[in-house]
C-alpha cells in the first residue's frame, strides 16, 4: 500500500470509538493465535522463559490475552494518530505517581522517561508531551515516503522526533542538559554495539546502554511510565514510577540490571498489556540455550 492509502485507512479507522477499535482488535488478536504463526510462537516462547512457574494452561492463556491486547494496540493507533490530542487526554481516567514529576519541577534536572511496550505507549507520550517540552527516539520506517505522515501526526502534540543517530543522541544529551525531557523504550533490541547483555526475568538479553549513558551523563531523573488500558472500552491509567535505584550506578552491569528490573515491575502490573510476540532474546548470550 502506498502511505497515501495507509493514511487513508488510518482516518477511516479512527471514526471508531475507542470500545469497538478495542473491541476488533482483540477479535483479530484472537483469530492470530488460534491460526498460530511466527507471533504465536515467539510468544509461547518469551512466556515460557519468563514464566516458568506458571503452568502450561495459564502461560497459554496468558500468550491468547496478549495477542488479543496486541490487536487492541494496534487498533488504537488510528486514533492515537488521528483524533485531535485534546480527545485523546480525555481517554485518561486516572494518573498514578504523578507527585514523582514534582522533583523534576523543583531542581531543574532532565527527566528521562522510560516508557516499554506496555499498554499503549502513543498516549503515554501525548500525554508527556501536552506538558512538557519532549523529545522521543524513533526508527525510520521501512518505507520513506510514510515517515512525514508519521511525523506529522506524532509532533502534532509539540514533541521533537529524534532520529537514533550520532546527531539526534547529542540532540537528546543537549536537551537533558536543558532541563527537559526525553522519552526512551528501554526494551528494545539495540544494535550490538548500543548494547550489553543484562538479566531480564532471569534470562540474559541484550539491552540498551543508551539510556544509563544519559542518565550518567546529565544526571537526569529516571522514571517509568506506560498507559495501562482499563476495562470495557473505559480508557487508560497513566502509570509513573520510580526506576530501580540502580540506575543510576556507573558500573553499567548495574544499570542496565536495574533497567531491565524497573521494566519487569511495569509489565508484573499487566502482564496481558505486553508485547511478548516481540523477540527480546534473538541474541544468545555465550554459554547459554537459545530461546527462540
């Protein structure tokens, strides 16, 4: 399809209300797992890993709520995209944790938020960016001639798009420097060189050494932030907490365990509300069995 047509199946989409986008997104999700496939399978493997405590009965329909939670995600982003930003905020019912920004007002330091996939992250980052002065990381698209479209509607809020590049890193450190805040996912696979294999629900993945190189060098303040989706087509929770005191430690062993741990207590708050489909361990730590 061409990002003309994408966009136009994005507009169309976003006339549904936030109950019925949720609603086909979990009937999709559905019918993805009872057909099987790549995604099915990667996500019967990361809960095994994960959950071994659980029994086979549970993980299954652990992995069945999480691909129905995924097709919501995806359903959701029509209207995360296209809805004016004042009518998305007011799918927020709740905040929780939002006393924690007050030390992020009160010395002027940076503020780096962590924000994984959980939940839905576009209205975790409407939200940041309807108060304050915020710069993300994103990947450019596969295809060139959609990535205007997506800039267009994820800087609508004001927020600053940052490629993940030499310039747009030195962009984000200018920034913390600033006082401002910068929005990170912390679980994604990064380039071998933009990261060291660290703990993550007890199994070594590679994760990123981007954001404790941040938080070292601008002494900003690390919290963790994800949209939960509340029942029955009510809203969304913004939930805010303190990263792992680890963080901030300079032995990047450290950091990068207590990364990994702020983002395993998030997603204990909803587990059905993460990606497992995603391949967090394509990379094998030496000695080790290879989960995939």
């Amino acid at each position: 399809m061409s990002a003309k047509l994408i966009a136009l199946a994005f507009r169309l989409l976003s006339l549904l209300s936030l109950r019925w986008a949720q609603h086909i997104g979990r009937f999709l999700g559905g019918v993805v797992w009872s057909l099987g496939g790549r995604s099915v399978e990667t996500t019967r493997k990361n809960l095994s890993a994960c959950y071994p405590h659980l029994t086979a009965s549970e993980r299954e329909e652990l992995g069945r709520q999480s691909l129905q939670e995924t097709g919501a995600t995806a359903m959701e982003i029509p209207l995360m995209w296209e809805w004016p930003v004042e009518r998305c905020l007011g799918l927020i019912k709740e905040i929780e944790g939002e006393e924690l920004l007050d030390d992020y007002k009160a010395d002027g330091k940076g503020l780096l938020l962590l924000a994984p996939h959980l939940g839905n992250w576009e209205l975790a980052g409407l939200f940041f960016a309807s108060r304050y002065k915020m710069a993300a990381l994103y990947s450019p698209p596969n295809r060139p001639e959609f990535e205007t479209y997506i800039k267009n509607v994820r800087s609508r809020s004001g927020s600053e798009l940052v490629a993940t590049d030499r310039r747009g890193i030195m962009r984000l450190l200018a920034i913390l420097r600033g006082g401002g805040v910068v929005g990170v996912l912390p679980d994604q696979t990064p380039r071998q060189e933009g990261g060291e294999f660290a703990p993550f629900f007890g199994i070594p993945a590679v994760t990123m050494t981007l954001a404790s190189k941040l938080i070292h060098k601008t002494d900003a303040h690390p919290l963790i932030t994800f949209a939960q989706r509340l029942p029955n087509g009510e809203g969304f929770k913004i939930v805010i907490k303190r990263a792992d005191d680890g963080m901030i430690s300079k032995d990047m062993s450290e950091s990068l365990k207590a990364l990994n741990r702020s983002v395993e207590h998030c997603i204990e708050l909803a587990p059905a509300q993460y990606q497992w489909e995603y391949k967090r361990f394509r990379r094998t730590a030496p000695g080790e069995t290879p989960v995939y």
